[in-house]
C-alpha cells in the first residue's frame, strides 16, 4: 500500500475519531460552560496577536467578516472582546454601558503615566466622575469653547500666514507637520496660557509625540508578562521612563510658574487672555477646596493636563490631515467646497467663526472623513466590570473590550459604498457623531464618549474653511491624488503614516 493511501485508510479516519470522542466525552460539563463569542484559531502564547499584522483595524475587519461583529480574540495571554458593528457597539456603550465603563490599564500605560493620575485612564467611580466634571465644565464644555475663538482666530491666522510664505516660494507645505504644531499651540494657549515651543533642551511637542508613539505602542510585555523583560533589551523601558520623568519635572515646572504668577498679582491668574487657562482653574479649584469633600492634589493636576494634550491633540490633527488628503484626492469635492466657503466669505480676508454656521458642505466633509478615518481607531479600550450577556453570548467580568470605529464606519451594512469619499451622505442627514447614532462612533459613546468634541470640531472647522478660502492646493511634483500614499499608522491615533506635502497657491479671485 502506497504512503498516500495509508494515510487516507488510517490516519485521517483514526484523527476524526479521536476528535469526535474528544467532544463527546466534554459534552456532560459542557452544560454548564459560558458561550463566548467565536474566536479565530489561535497560536499557543502569542494567541491572536500575529493577526493584527500592521494595520490591526483593517486585520481585525476581515477576521469580523468570518467571525461576527462580536468576537473573541486572545492578545497573548489576554482575552479581548472585539466589536465590529453599530448594534455590537450600541449593546456596549449604551445597553450595558455602566458595566463597560471601567478602562483596562495596561502595565506600559502605567510606565508612561506614572505618578500621575488623570481621569481618562481612571477606573469608573467617583475620582473619575469629578476629575471629568472639572474638565468638561471648566474647558470643554460649549460656552467655554465658545469663549476661545479669538484664540482660535488667532492661531489660525498665524497659520495661514506661515502657508502663506511657503505659497510665495512656491515651495510644498508639510501639512502634517503644521497642523500638528498649530493644535498643539492652541493646546497650549488653554491649557498653559501660553505656547511651549522650543524648551530647553527638548520640545514639549516632541516628547508628547514621543508619549504618543508609545501610549499607542504593541508592547509585548502588556499581553505577554513573561516576556516583559524584552522591553528592557530593546530600550522601550529607558524610552517609558524618560518620557514620564521629562513630563512630570515640564508638568510641575509649569504648575509652579503659575503658582509664582499668581502671587506677583496677588493672587489672579496671569493668564494672557481672558479666559483662565486649565491651569489657573485647577489651582482655584484647589485652592478654594470648592468641591465639597473633593481635594485636588497636583498629581491629579498633572494628570488631567495630560489628559487633555493627549486626547485632543494628535486627534484633532488627524482629522485635518485626512480631510485635506481627500480633498486632494477629490477635485470635485475641493471645488464645491471652495465654491460654498468663497461664497459666504465674499469680500473677507478670512473665514470668521460665525460664517461656519452656514458651510454646510464643508462640514460634511469633516464628517465624511470621521467616517472614514476615525482618529482613534479601535477608540479607547474599555473594560467590563460584572458578568454580561451581550447578542446572546457571555462575557465574563474582567474583559478588555475594543470597538473597531473603522469597520464600523465602513460596514456595508449600514453604508451605502462604504469605501468612497462622498461628503453629500451627510446633508440633510439625521446621523450625529455624538454618540446616539451607532452608524459611525469617532468620538465613542455613553459616559466615558468623548468630552473634547465641541472643542475639536470647533478647531477642525475653522482651519479648514480657512485652508480651502485662502488657497488652491495640489500635489508637488506632478504627483496625483490617486499616488498619495493612504497608509495609516498603527498606534492609537491613526495618522497619516506618511506626511502629507501640497503646495499651495492663491486663487485669482474668491
Ligand atoms: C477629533 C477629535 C477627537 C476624537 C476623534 C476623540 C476621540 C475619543 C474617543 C474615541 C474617546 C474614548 C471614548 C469612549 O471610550 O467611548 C475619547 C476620550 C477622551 N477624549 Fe477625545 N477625541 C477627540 C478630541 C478630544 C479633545 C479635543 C479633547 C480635549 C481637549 C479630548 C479629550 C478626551 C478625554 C479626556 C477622554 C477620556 C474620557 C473618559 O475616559 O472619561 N478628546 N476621545
């Protein structure tokens, strides 16, 4: 008998009925066994993780398709609970949404953060319901963006200005470079009171880029603890602990600037507008003990400042290099966009923030491109705190869950060509992004959704009606829309991976 035939005569009938006995003798326990959400094969130790791949969204997307909106994957040695559809999220964020308030820390994150003790990281409770409640009413809340305009107008000018001087030269503006530096000034200005460019012998920006990079990092040792000790061989540690020591002594040093401010003025804030910034209005807060039984201590300082930088910079930044990608991409677009934004601004030098209210299209397109490329991906990781039957399945208490905003953005279920960039969708469109409509969820949803949404679209649309008002773009170097290179980065913001450059140059007439 030849090998081929053995081995179909034998080996194949004696490994099914190895497993079919195998299921047969674990069916009595089986009763009482929870039914978890299906989960693709995994590798022993690694588990799912070699899925992710580089783009762990799109990985992540496709294994939904053979798996379901809810299921279950093991990163290393933990399991996470991964959902991929309006109606997966909605059980998540709104049904059960008190269970799956909590956030996982992961042991890197507590690296980077270390000592400091913001909220966005907080387990669910009262510390974090007050830390939140002083921020949103204190900085994000509508009147108070409303209140920041003229820093706003302010910065965007500047910004304009500095475009306006490589349009001159005729020399191609790294989009992704300044707006990165624009919002993060404007950071800056309200949380600081003022800019922190340059400073000593590192740039507040390219530490927090560098916070950033790691934050949203696969360190192995969060999934796998045994291997923890690769992150000491590979200098990811010393890079934790540099970042955390630089921030904290920065954090501190701003925090008794402003101290030593207040006590020249005798006490008010020496803050360079009229606002207080973050940091006066914390050290009032402090200082006056308002809240009853609630003391302030400067490690929670630090850390909502943090917070803030943290959530409301590299994002905002984001979703303004993707709508000015696409719009290159799509001449069409950029054209009526700049048909509606000239219109209104007839006669003006710039956009004002009360024109926006009329710019319909363009804010279609800023919603277009949240659909499209929701700034945090796979949003914040949340955590489930008590056991929970969701669609069906049970999810035991102590899952890390992810909700892929990407798929969900572009199923096309729910989507209508998912793909393609078409602002139109959103007008006269019921669907919000504030977190009611589970079709698209950039700034996620329930109590723990997204505080800074005013504040970024605020942001997002005055630079961009500004952009497109004062210049006509396109690519350097007979480059078309259709070569940009689209790719994503992999970390918790998704950025371009790759800078955009164009070149601008003013139109004729508007
Ligand atoms: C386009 C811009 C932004 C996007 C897409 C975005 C997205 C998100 C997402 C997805 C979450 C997690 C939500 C969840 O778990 O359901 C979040 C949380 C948060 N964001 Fe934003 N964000 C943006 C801008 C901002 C800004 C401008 C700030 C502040 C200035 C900010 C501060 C925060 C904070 C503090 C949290 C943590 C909230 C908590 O845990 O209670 N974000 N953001």
């Amino acid at each position: 008998m030849s090998h081929y035939n053995y081995f179909y005569t034998y080996v194949i009938p004696f490994l099914l009925f190895t497993i079919l006995l195998i299921k047969w003798l674990r069916k009595p326990f089986s009763a009482n066994r929870k039914r978890l959400p299906p989960s693709p094969p995994s590798l022993p130790i690694l588990g799912n993780l070699h899925q992710l791949g580089e783009d762990p969204p799109v990985a992540l997307k496709s294994l939904a398709k053979t798996y379901g909106p809810l299921m279950m994957i093991r990163l290393g040695r933990l399991p996470v609970l991964i959902a991929s559809s309006a109606d997966a999220a909605r059980e998540i964020m709104k049904t059960h949404d008190t269970i799956f308030s909590n956030r996982p820390i992961f042991p890197s994150d507590e690296k980077i953060l270390v000592g400091s003790k913001g909220f966005s990281m907080a387990p669910y409770g009262e510390y974090w319901r007050q830390m939140r409640s002083i921020c949103a009413l204190h900085l994000l809340s509508n009147k108070t963006v409303q209140s920041f305009k003229p820093l706003r107008e302010e910065e965007t000018a500047l910004f304009i200005e500095k475009i306006n001087k490589s349009s001159l030269l005729t020399l191609p503006v790294d989009l992704t470079q300044t707006l990165a530096t624009l919002t993060n000034d404007f950071v800056c200005r309200v949380a600081f009171g003022r800019k922190y460019g340059d400073d000593g012998e590192q740039n507040f920006k390219e530490v927090l880029d560098e916070c950033m990079l790691l934050l949203g990092g696969w360190d192995i040792g969060n999934f796998i603890p045994w291997l923890a000790w690769i992150s000491h061989l590979n200098g990811l540690n010393s890079r934790y602990n540099r970042v955390a020591k630089w921030l904290d002594n920065f954090l501190d040093k701003v925090i008794d600037e402003h101290i030593d401010d207040r006590r020249r003025l005798g006490g008010s804030s020496g803050s360079e507008v009229n606002n207080k910034d973050l940091v006066d209005v914390l050290l009032e807060i402090q200082k006056n003990d308002t809240i009853s039984g609630f003391s302030l201590e400067r490690e929670s300082m630090k850390g909502s400042i943090l917070d803030i930088f943290i959530g409301g910079s590299d994002t905002t930044t984001t979703v303004l290099e993707w709508s000015m990608t696409e719009l290159l991409r799509h001449p069409k677009v950029m054209k009526q966009v700049q048909d509606e934004v000239r219109q209104i601004g007839i006669g003006k030098s710039s956009i004002k923030e009360e024109d926006l209210d009329k710019m319909h299209y363009l804010k279609a397109v800023i919603k277009e491109t949240l659909r499209l490329y929701p700034p945090v991906p796979l949003l914040v990781p949340r955590l489930s705190s008590h056991d929970v039957k969701i669609m069906g399945y049970d999810i035991p208490a102590g899952t890390t869950v992810l909700t892929n905003a990407w798929a969900i953005g572009r199923d096309p279920a729910t989507w209508d060509e998912p793909d393609e960039f078409r602002p139109e969708r959103f007008l006269n469109s019921p669907i919000d992004f504030k977190g009611n409509d589970f079709r698209a969820i950039p700034f996620g949803a329930g109590r723990r959704s997204c505080p800074g949404l005013s504040f970024a679209m605020a942001m997002s649309e005055i630079v961009l009606a500004n952009l497109v008002y004062k210049f006509d773009w396109s690519l350097p170097g007979g480059v078309t829309g259709q070569d940009l290179d689209m790719t994503q980065s992999s970390g918790l913001i998704g950025r371009r991976k790759v800078h955009l450059k164009a070149v601008a140059t003013s139109p004729t007439v508007y």
